[in-house]
C-alpha cells in the first residue's frame, strides 16, 4: 500500500525538483500512514540514494541496468510498473517534467491509474483523493479527484518549498526484465545548452518581447539575467523572428514556467503570452507603453524605456548583492 | 502508412472563463469553441504534408466526443483528411479519452499516430502517453520535427533546455507542437469537400473515467501593480527582497 516516487538524477546528480517529488511523495506517504519508496534508474551512486532519506524516503529502489544510462520512456515507465506491482504501490509519483510527462502517462494506462497531470497541491484525502491544477492555460484552477484504486501524480516543478532534513534511505537494488522492444527509440543527437540554468527549472527568469527593438539589444538583458542568476526567456514574436532560440519562448504555445520572479522587458503581455507565465510568483513588467496590458497582471510595474531601465536594474541588483555578501 | 490524427475540441483562448452550478461546471455560454490549437497547426498538418509528399497514403481524423463536436471535425476536415472518425462519448478523463481511441484504433492499422503537446483547457498532455502504452506502441512526446523515410521516423524534440534527435521505427505515437509544420488556412474547395467526407460516429466501448473534476476555482483578483519610479531601480530591488522575497 505504498507511494512510491521517480527519482530523476541528471548523470548521476538529483536536481532540487527531485527533492521537491520526494518530499512531496513522503508527505503523501504520512497522511496515508504508509510508507514511501523512491526510485532511480540508471548509473546513480549509492550515496546519492541514501541522500534521499534527507527527503523523507525510507527505501530507495536503484536499477542499474547500463541500458537505462539513457532516460527511455518505455523502459523507465516498465520498470516503474514492475516496482510499483511489487510494492503494492497505491499512489506513484513523477515530476511535471519533460522525462515525467513521457513516463507518468504510460504508467497510469498500465495499471489503469486515474492521472493528475501538473499538480499543485496536496491531495484532499478527506473528499476522495482530490488533486490542484492549474486549467484553461492558468486562468483558472480544477480539483480533480481520482478515484481509481491506484494513482499517478505529476508534480509540477517550484511549487514547494524543499525542507532537507536527517535520515537516510535503505537504498535496495533491482533488476527487471526488459526486452529489445523497451529500447526502440534510439537517441541520436542531443543539443543542449550548458551553462545555462534550464527555463523549467529556473527561480528568477528575466524575459524580452517586441519592445527589446532587436536581437542586438539582448546584451543587456543577459547582463541583468547574469546578476541575478536567472535564466532568460522570450515572448513568440520574438522567437519567431529568430531573434532568440525557439527554447526560450514562454507563452500558450510555447513553454509553461512558474518562477518565483518573472521579469518582462518590452512584452505587451497578449493572452497567449500570460498564459505561459501567469504561474509565476512575481511578475516585474518593464515597458514604455502605459496602455500595454501587462502590466494589469504585474506585480510591479516600471514604465519607461528598457535600454534606460534595465542596465539600471542590473546596476541596483549588483549593488545589492554587493552589500548582502 | 496511414496516419491517426487525435484531435480535440476546445474553448477560444480569449474566451472568459467562467464557472456555473456553484464552480462544478465551465460556462459553455458565449463560449467559441475551436480545434486545439497544438492539434490543428501541427499535428494535422504534418499529417497532410506527409499525404502530399507521397509519404503517406491517408490521413484519418478521431475525437471523443459529443455531437457537439462536429462543427470543428468538420472544420479539421476542411484541412484535409480522407475520414473522421468521432467516438461518442465524454472527454473528461484523459484516461478515458486515450482506452476509447485505443478501443477503436487498435484493428484499423495505423502506423503513425499523431497528438498535440497538450490541449489548451486541461493542459494535461497525457493521452498521447497512455495512447501508446495501450496500443503496445512507443511514444515521443514534445516533437518540433517529424520526418518519416520508409518504416523509420526521425524525430527532433524539446528537452529541458535544448534539443534531441531520435529514431524510431513505426508503429508510433507522437506529440507535436510548434516546430513540426506551419498552420494553414481552410480553402473554399476545403470547406465544400468536407461537407461530405464521411464522418463517422462510433459507439463508445464500455470504458469507465478514472478522474473527475469536482470543482473549479478562479485565482484571487490581481491587486493592482506597484509602479515603481524608473530612476529609482534600488527601490524595486529592495521590494523585491524584503517584499516580495524573491531575491
């Protein structure tokens, strides 16, 4: 009658929105008087595993099978199948992620699992087992209540805060049984940009639209972004005239972010737009145009001129920094 | 090799959202309704071209739901597509949604089944998922590029920033979002054809929902914007930090 939990590594590093899953799943496990198991797949070194224990998890179940180096969709939400059918796992959680959206849904259709995709809440045991999300690209909020015997929740990223404490997990290896089928996909070519904190998983994003006149003007936001340490974003418009990479835009059609700090430079602010970011905790919005209806949804507001403002804002941030170290 | 196209019906984006019977139920009242965007710019697209470049040799379209979905099939079908195929039934599980079209498509011979990312309503992005664990079938999801030679295709998506390419041979499903093919717009000759392009009503199989929605909730007013002075950023830096705290 356990939870059990995907533990996401990145070559062998667990990244806070895996801490933030297992807490969130340990915290499940509690209400429900049960225990929580955490799983990781792939080459993960055992103190790693035991770490998760900080996190709530009393079992980490490892499967190291070379094959699962590479995240495999099929593979994972098998193996996952596997140790859920041999814990009796009642409640299976992943992250609203990239790897979690291909493997979570496999998974419930496996087991016949009603799903909450994006949570942002805890379940409501006292109704059913009532989950949060967000709906209507985040202009409005559902409680969706699962009412199959097992159940499959994503967690989206950034909505809790992580709270490490002692404790560490049995960690307990696995073997499963996969067949050439599992590993159809065959990943030929990665491309991605290092260095960078990835925009899903960013705290503070600084964003540019229209408004920043042209791709040569990026510099300034990628200043204050440095300051902040924040990662960078960009509105359709802008993607679609390459003025920046199709990964940065945030928008109905592009990515959905909830950072805690959203800073909008020369966006309007459209529908489309909010409805990528209206997650967002705080949402700065820095645009000459007083009528721009961005500005409706900011929390603060800067009217006047970016390529005046920003550079100023860096300056104050640097400042800032400066005299808090 | 002949294409599955999921496609679903949803409210306009710029449409009010609002709740009725005491927030159990969305306002259908005033309320446009059009294909999912993900569903129509991309998916069915990639599906015609494919068609057109001889890749493929028809396209078929499938939706669960009620009669009250058939305006925009037939607006789906003015695009393109041989046949519609709509599964009578309610689309409020994504469960459901994906055992129905499973239910259907598992004897019909599909090589290719494409989906959008996410439907913009629910933003739940999981029958493509669960479609293909059910039709024993892998699934690539979040595609920006979708090519098919012979019975391999090759497929460029988004993950956490940046990009991967990877192969696969068909039978498959697939996700697509904006990347994958350029939106159109029904012509004249479209729009008369799809008239009488068979659309079919399928019965559903008895297949039960897994989840139900029993509320809903609007976010809490806006409270104003703080305007902060354009020469004064310490200030903004300073809200930001003992304020808001998220600095």
């Amino acid at each position: 009658m356990s939870v059990i939990v995907l533990a996401e590594h990145t070559q062998g590093t667990f990244k806070k929105k895996t801490f933030e899953a297992v807490q969130y799943a340990a915290d499940i496990a509690k209400s429900l008087n049960t225990s929580v198991t955490a799983v990781a797949l792939g080459n993960i070194a055992d103190d790693q595993m035991q770490g998760l224990g900080q996190y709530g998890a009393q079992k980490a179940i490892h499967i190291a099978d070379a094959r699962l180096d590479n995240i495999n969709a099929r593979a994972y939400a098998k193996a996952l199948v596997n140790i859920a059918q041999k814990e009796g796992a009642k409640v299976i959680i992943a992250l609203h992620d990239v790897t979690g959206k291909a493997i979570a849904p496999r998974v419930a259709a496996n087991l016949k699992a009603g799903m909450v995709a994006g949570a942002i809440g805890y379940p409501d045991l006292q109704n059913g087992f009532v989950v949060k999300k967000t709906v209507f690209s985040g202009k409005a909020f559902a409680f969706v209540n699962i009412t199959s015997d097992v159940k499959v929740v994503t967690l989206m990223p950034n909505t809790f805060q992580v709270k490490k404490g002692e404790g560490t997990a049995a960690v307990e290896k696995m073997d499963v049984a996969f067949d050439d089928k599992d590993f159809k996909v065959q990943v030929k070519e990665v491309n991605k940009v290092t260095g960078t904190v990835p925009l899903s998983e960013a705290e503070l994003v600084v964003s540019g639209g229209r408004g920043m006149k042209g791709p040569e003007n990026w510099h300034i936001l990628e200043d204050l972004a440095k300051e902040l340490g924040a990662a960078l974003a960009c509105s359709r418009p802008v993607a679609d005239a390459h003025w920046r990479p199709h990964y940065e835009h945030v928008g109905q059609t592009g990515g959905t972010i909830r950072p805690n700090l959203y800073i909008a430079v020369g966006i309007s602010g459209a529908i489309q737009h909010l409805a990528g970011v209206n997650g967002s905790k705080v949402i700065v919005v820095i645009n000459k145009d007083p009528e721009a209806p961005f500005f409706k949804a900011a929390t603060y507001g800067v009217l006047g001129d970016a390529m005046e403002v920003v550079p100023k804002l860096t300056a104050a941030v640097k400042k800032f920094k400066e005299s808090h170290n | 090799m002949k294409i599955l196209v999921c496609i679903t019906q949803v409210p306009d984006t710029t449409s009010k959202i609002a709740f009725t019977d005491n927030n159990t139920h969305f306002n259908t009242q005033g309320v446009t309704f059009i294909i999912n965007p993900y569903d129509e710019w991309y998916s069915l697209v990639r599906a015609l071209e494919l068609k057109e470049s001889g890749v493929a040799s028809a396209v078929h379209l499938v939706t669960v739901g009620k009669i009250d979905t058939e305006p925009i099939i037939r607006k789906a079908l003015a695009l393109g597509g041989e046949e519609a195929i709509r599964i009578d039934a309610d689309s409020n599980d994504p469960y459901a949604v994906a055992a129905q079209i499973a239910a259907y498509a598992k004897d019909q011979g599909y090589d290719l089944i494409l989906c959008g990312k996410e439907s913009i309503d629910y933003n739940n992005g999981v029958v493509g998922g669960m479609l293909a664990e059910l039709l024993d079938m892998d699934y690539i999801g979040f595609a920006t590029n979708v090519n098919v030679e012979g019975t391999t295709a090759t497929v460029k998506r988004e993950i956490e920033g940046g990009e991967e390419t990877d192969t696969c041979s068909l039978p498959l499903v697939i996700s697509c979002q904006k990347g994958v093919a350029e939106a159109r717009i029904p012509n004249m000759r479209g729009i008369m054809a799809a008239r009488t392009k068979p659309l079919k009503v399928v019965a559903p199989a008895d297949i039960q929902p897994l989840s139900v929605i029993t509320s809903y909730e609007l976010p809490p007013a806006k409270t104003g914007v703080k305007m902060i002075d354009p020469e004064n950023m310490d200030e903004l830096v300073n809200l930001l930090h003992t304020e808001a705290k998220v600095i």
